[in-house]
C-alpha cells in the first residue's frame, strides 16, 4: 500500500508540475514575447537559426536567457512539489528537459515512430515535427509540452495583440 502512495504522488506531482509549468511558460511567457517582446523571436524563431547552434553551441548569454525565462515557471513551482515528493519533482525537471531537446531534433530531419507519435497524440504531448512548425511559423503550434494549450493560446495572442494595438492608437492621439 506505501509503494502504491508512493507512486500516485511521484506521478501526480510530475504531472502537476509539467502541466502548470507549461501552462505558466506559454501564457507569462512565451506569447507575452512574441507579441510584446523581440528577444525570444530572435533567439528562437529568425532566420538561419537552429536549435543545435544557438541553444548548445552558441555562447551568447542571451539563449541562455531566454530558455531560464521559458523555464522559471517550472522552477517556481520545485518547492511545492519537493514537500509532496522529491522523486516526482525530479522525474518532473528530468522528462522536461529530455523534451526540450527531443523536441528540437526536427532539425536533423528526424522523423518520429509511428507508435511514439500516436501516443504523444495520445495524450496531447508535442512532438519533434509539430514543435518545427512553431519555429517556421511562430503563430501555430503553441504549448511547448501539452498541444491542448494551443488553442487558449492563440486566443490569448490576439487579445494582447489588441491590447498592444489600443495602446499604440493611444499613444499616437496624444502626440
């Protein structure tokens, strides 16, 4: 029975954690940027850009910026899940983590299993192929993680694309 307890809180807590840093990232963070911000664009969506060069071989202080942006909401939360088990919160960072590169090796052309990608469809999870449309195109595929977050998303851009423009027109009148 204390295997059983033990394994419902490692789970629960990387679950919990992947899916409220995830949800924190792409809304604080990651959509606020690509309608406010320049820097995560141009880190991670310009022209002649790779994952492989800017995020590991590059040494320009501003990638490693940005990724601790798109990462602190998963940091935020470590106490909290630390208290109700240690073992999810690191199973939790450690399968993040793995993800964020997995997810980037679209650009050696990898082609995920058939098997592996009915189960990210499965169960909403983002692979290699759909996150390499978020770099081509940075208004689709959002939700580094969960693909569910899309949707709320793109919603949520054009509301602070809105905002963004109000505040212009705003500004224009009273110059």
């Amino acid at each position: 029975m204390e295997l059983v307890v033990f394994l419902i809180k490692v789970i629960c807590v990387a679950a919990s954690l992947l899916l409220v840093g995830d949800f924190l990232s792409t809304f604080l963070y990651h959509v606020p940027e690509h309608v406010f911000g320049k820097f995560h664009t141009i880190v991670h969506h310009g022209k002649n850009r790779s994952f492989i060069h800017y995020a590991v071989l590059s040494r320009n202080p501003l990638v490693v910026l940005d990724g601790f942006l798109g990462a602190l909401p998963y940091f935020i939360f470590i106490p909290f899940g630390w208290q109700i088990s240690p073992i999810g919160t690191i199973v939790a960072l450690v399968l993040g983590e793995v993800h964020v590169i997995w997810r980037h090796v679209s650009i050696i052309n990898w082609q995920t299993p058939k098997a592996i990608a009915l189960l990210c469809k499965l169960f909403f999870i983002t692979t290699p192929e759909r996150h390499w449309q978020h770099h081509q195109n940075a208004n689709l595929a959002y939700g580094d993680i969960f693909t569910f977050y899309h949707p709320p998303a793109v919603v949520w851009m054009r509301f602070l694309f809105a905002l963004k423009k109000k505040y212009r027109q705003t500004n224009i009148s009273k110059a």
